[in-house]
C-alpha cells in the first residue's frame, strides 16, 4: 500500500518538475541556436578573411611578378648606355608610380657600379652602389650568379620607411649585361595598393622575423580578442609575415535585440513559471488547509448536539446536520430543497409556525431565541428553542439564513416540574409556618369562640325571664355576629394563606395584602411581646403579582424579624413595615431591631437549607428569592442605621 501510494506521489513530482526541465530544455536549445549562429558567422568571417587574403596573395604576387617583368623588359634599354629613350623614361615613370610599390629603380653593371637611377641622386652614376643593408652585397651576387630575380631582407630607409629591393638580373647573347634593383616601399606595396573595400574591412600589417610592425595600413590597434590570419610574405620572404584582421562588425541590433528579447523572454518566462508554481503550490496548501478545515468543522458539526440548518432567503432547506436530522426524524435527503411548511411542523400549531417562520426570514429570531412546537417523524411533540443568525457570504451578501435549533423538550418538562416543586414547597413552608403559629390562631379563635358561647348564655337567661328586654337582646346578638365575623376573618385569612392554587398573578394593591398579612400575624406579635408598625405610602402603583406568594413574603420577612429580637430588650422589639415607589417600582421594606447578620452568614444567607435556628429548615429565605424572582422583582438586605437588619423586597409597578 505504501508502495502504491509513494508511485503517484513521485509521479506528482517529477510532473511538477516537467516545465521547468522542458522551460530548460527550450532556453539551452535557443542559446544553442544563438551560438551556433554566432559561430556560424564567425566561420563565415574567418572563411572571408582566408579568401580576401588568399586574393590579397595572389594580387601581391601578380603585381610583383608585373614589376619583376616590366624590369626585366626595361633592363636591356636601361644597361644600353647614353640617355634613355622616351619610351623608356616613360614606361619607368609610370613603373615608379605610388600604385605598383616601387619608390626608385636602380641599374648596375655586373660588378656593382651604378648606370643610372630613377628618381636620379646626384653622384651615383659610375660610382659602386653603396649597400642599403648589411645583406645587399649578397642579394647582388645571388641575383649575378642566377637568372632570377632575388628579393633583399627589408631595411629602414633614411625617412624611416621599410624598404626591401629586389635585384633582376639582365642577360643578353653576350651574357651578363647588368643588374636593374627596385627598390619597393612596402607601405606602397602592401598598404597603399589595396582596394578600399578591403582596407574597409580588414587592418593590414607587415610584421618583420621578430614580430614587430614595420607597416600598417591603420594605425588603429586591433583588440585582442580580435581574430587574425597571417600569411608568409613570399616574396620578398626573409620572415615577412602579412597579418590580417578583420574589424569588428558593425553591431547588429536586430540580432541583438532578438537575442536580447529572447533572453528577456525566457527570463519572463521563467519568472513567470516559478511564481505560477509558488501560487499553485499556495493554492494546493489553501486548499488543502480548506480541506482539513472543512473536514474538521464538518465533524464538530456533525458532533454537535445542536441542530444546525441553513435556509436561503426563500425559505428553502439548504442544510441540516446529524443531530437536525436525529432530532426531527427525518433524514437529509427527505429535508434539503424542502420549503415552507416543512415536514417537522406541529400541524396543530401550522398558522403560528407559518408567522413565525415569515417573521424570522424577515429580521430573523428574538435575542433570546423563539420557542416552537414541533412535531417528529414519529409523531412526537418537540419543544425546540431556535436561534436565527443571517447568513453572509465573503462579498458581504445576505444570502440566507442559519438556525440553531435546541431540544428543550426535557429541559421544559425538567422546568415544569421544578415549577410543581416550588409550588409544593411554597405550600409546604406556608402549611410550617401555619403550624408554629396554630397554637396563637387557636387561641386567637377560641377568644371570639368563648365570648360567642358567653354572649349566648346570656340570651337564653334574659329569654328565660319574663322580662327579657328586647333592645338588650338585640345588642347582644350584634356583639355575636362581630366575633363570629373576627373568627371567620381570621379563618379566612389561615385558610387563603395556607391554600395551595396554581400562581395567579393580578394586578394587586400592595398595601391591602400587608395589612393582611399583619392582621394574620397580629395573634403571634401579642404573644411574642413585639410591636408591628406599619408606614405604607399613599396611592401606591398596583403591581403584577399572586397575593398569596406575596403574603408569604411579608409573613416570612417579620416572623425572622421577630426571631432575630428574641433577646433583645422590651423598648427595642419593634418590626417596621415601610412602603415606596421611586415610579418603575414598588419597594416593601421590613426591619428590625435584632443583632443584624453576621459577614459570613451574610453570604450563604439565601442558601437553600442554610439556618441560624436551631429549629429551621433554612428554606424561608430562598423561597421569598424566588418568589421575587419569579415575579421580575429582587429581595436584598441591608444593615439598619438603629441596628439590626432591613429587608427590601422590589417589584415592577405596573405603568400606564
């Protein structure tokens, strides 16, 4: 497997190789081409400078063996004796020219004495000719001793030109008649007698047998890294070497600007692949991170309890995770492209759902989220709780809308049994607080019981005597039916604050439900000792709230009161009921004049089952929190300035 997996793998690699061997390959085989260009012409050149000289050769040669001729045909005139003929002086005038070499022509006899000269020199004629070289003298007797013409090493002449001669022997049926020497200038000869398309092209130069120049045709030094050919000069020989070179060619500026645009080109190129390759190989890595990421946030959501979907701005299904799809009963395939009303609908509740769903594709879910009923495949009934979020794509479009959808089904049954539970334990702690309080009721009752009984006893005396006096009688029965009403009240005020109801929240007046409260506690602050006194402000805002609950509060909040002044003197036992409104909410404050609350009592002071009484259930604080929280109120405390301890219960006003 491993095998397998590492042969694409090296397969990817050598493919991603591939343009840069092949972008290789291109720029080798156009720098091949522009070489071989190059050295195609620099063959061309060399192959022309081989031809040119080989014509330079040759028109070296014929004009040398032109002016061996003509001095071989003049010798008999020259050697003659007496004055030149014209034709003579005219043929060797024009032999002296600038274009055939030859600066002076010089006829001797055979023993070396000057006939003549042209250009004549004054003291020449009849005299021994005075050698130009130290090797003239045997140039002359090589040329006496041969019938051809020999050639003498080069030698500077007095104005500093290079010199050579060549001596022509002259015979005649009488034998030896003399010898005519010409003398060349080799600058003439080799420099001055070329054309000028070649002097354009090529610097010619004369080099003696140690190398150095002794002619030039420019005086331009050739570079060294200039091509030459040098040739031997044959005649006149002696290591005379001819040396050839080509100057530059004029700049091609096309060829180079090809050549500078291909390597331009190819360097674009190359640039051009190699960050085509680094963005690719960024890509690959973006989308290989997208990939990963994707993959793992399609795992979170797939491991998500939450359902999760998404709809288009339509409406329409677009997707659903595992838990969507677990929690309604239907899978993904049944649930995308499906639109409103969707399957999982409580069709009981179709007209409240279809609001819903038309208000949430509107401006989406409250904060807090929007209850619905739902229904599963099933048939189930699911309590969901939905939270909506708009959906934005990378450009900034709303394109739809993403749901989170939670199952509070056990959650809200959870909450409504905790709801019984309080309620039972609200009962409960009333039912308590009622029992420590019977004995106080009963004999609160048995005082109006006892006088009814008296007040009647009395009756039937009177109407037993003969003289029973009406008006009396009829004063008496009031005075029954006024305890019989003291002890239904208080009957009715045990049983309305001990009965157990569902929570019925009313708008209620504040200030009738304490003075009921402390007409129910009136019997138990006799017997204590304490006072109760109430402020209760004037035209107070009704608030929202069960009586009830309520009561309790106001009954739980003094009876502390009451335990926390067990000990205190007589003067101080006194409980203060205050109302008052700052205009959003009504406060009920009751303090006492106890021994106030410890600091580290204070903080587990609304502690469920958390008691200063040795006889508590540590329950009447925690119950009267929630029964202000159930009601959006708060119940707090605080130190009393005359000592002892306060306790604020706030609840909401009911505004116009």
């Amino acid at each position: 497997m491993q095998a397998i997996t590492a042969e694409p793998r090296a397969r990817a690699r050598w493919l991603s190789h591939l343009p840069f061997v092949a972008l290789a390959l291109f720029l080798g085989a156009i720098a091949a081409l522009v070489w071989l260009t190059r050295q195609r012409d620099a063959d061309e050149q060399q192959a022309a400078l081989i031809s040119d000289v080989l014509w330079m050769e040759q028109n070296l040669h014929f004009q040398l063996d032109r002016n061996e001729a003509s001095l071989q045909q003049l010798g008999p005139s020259l050697l003659g004796g007496g004055a030149l003929p014209p034709p003579t002086e005219a043929q060797l005038k024009h032999l002296l020219s600038a274009e055939r070499g030859l600066v002076r022509v010089t006829w001797l006899t055979p023993d070396r004495r000057i006939i003549g000269a042209m250009p004549p020199h004054a003291g020449d004629t009849g005299s021994y000719a005075k050698p130009a070289s130290p090797d003239g003298p045997l140039t002359f007797d090589l040329a006496r001793g041969g019938e051809l013409p020999v050639y003498g090493p080069t030698y500077r002449a007095a104005d500093g030109e290079a010199r050579f001669e060549v001596h022509v022997p002259v015979w005649t049926d009488r034998g030896l008649q003399g010898i005519v020497v010409g003398v060349y200038s080799l600058s003439n000869l080799v420099v001055r007698e070329l054309p000028w398309w070649f002097s354009e092209r090529y610097r010619v130069a004369v080099l003696d047998a140690d190398g150095r120049e002794i002619a030039a045709r420019s005086k331009i030094a050739p570079l060294a890294a200039q091509r030459s050919y040098t040739t031997p000069l044959d005649p006149p020989g002696h290591g005379l070497t001819l040396q050839v070179t080509p100057y530059r060619n004029e700049t091609r500026w096309v060829t180079l600007l090809l050549g500078g645009a291909i390597v331009l080109f190819g360097v674009v190129i190359v640039w051009s692949v190699w960050q085509l390759r680094r963005q690719l190989a960024r890509r690959q890595a973006a989308e290989a991170a997208l990939r990963e990421e994707s993959a793992y946030r399609k795992a979170m959501e797939d491991s998500m309890l939450t359902g999760m979907r998404a709809r288009d701005r339509e409406g329409r299904l677009t997707y659903v995770n595992p838990a969507f799809c677990q929690m309604t009963g239907y899978s993904a395939e049944e649930l995308l492209g499906q639109k409103a009303p969707m399957p999982y609908w409580d069709p009981e509740q179709l007209e409240q759902t279809y609001e819903l769903h038309r208000q949430i594709l509107t401006s989406g879910s409250a904060p807090g989220g929007t209850e619905v009923q739902l229904r599963r495949k099933n048939g189930d009934v699911l309590d969901v709780l939905v939270f909506e979020a708009p959906l934005i794509d990378a450009k900034g479009r709303h394109t739809g809308w993403m749901g989170s959808v939670l199952d509070i089904t056990e959650r809200k049954r959870a909450r409504e049994l905790a709801r019984q539970q309080e309620e039972r334990l609200q009962a409960t702690s009333r039912l308590v607080t009622m029992g420590e309080m019977a004995s106080t009721l009963a004999h609160e009752l048995n005082q109006p019981l006892a006088a009814i009984a008296t007040y009647n006893n009395g009756c039937i005396n009177r109407l037993q005597a003969t003289d029973a006096d009406r008006t009396e009688l009829i004063t008496i029965h009031e005075k029954i039916g006024r305890q019989a009403r003291r002890a239904g009240e208080i009957i009715r005020r045990v049983h309305d604050f001990v009965r157990r109801a569902e929570p019925k929240r009313e708008p209620i007046d504040l200030n009738a439900v304490i003075r009921d409260a402390v007409g129910l506690l009136e019997a138990d602050v006799r017997k204590r000792g304490m006072q109760l006194v109430t402020d209760l402000a004037p035209a107070l805002p009704q608030v929202e709230a069960d009586a009830v609950m309520i009561e309790q509060v106001v009954v739980n909040l003094v009876r502390n009161g009451m335990d926390a002044m067990r000990d205190a003197p007589a003067t101080l036992r006194t409980v203060r009921i205050a109302t008052a409104t700052d205009g959003s909410h009504v406060m009920v404050r009751v303090a006492d004049r106890g021994t106030g609350i410890p600091a580290d009592v204070a903080e587990r002071l609304f502690q469920p089952f958390y008691t200063t009484k040795p006889e508590g259930m540590g329950m009447g604080l925690n119950i009267c929190r929630s029964i202000a929280e159930l009601h959006h109120g708060r119940l707090s405390f605080e130190t009393n300035p005359e000592g002892g301890t306060i306790f604020v219960l706030t609840l909401p006003a009911i505004t116009a």
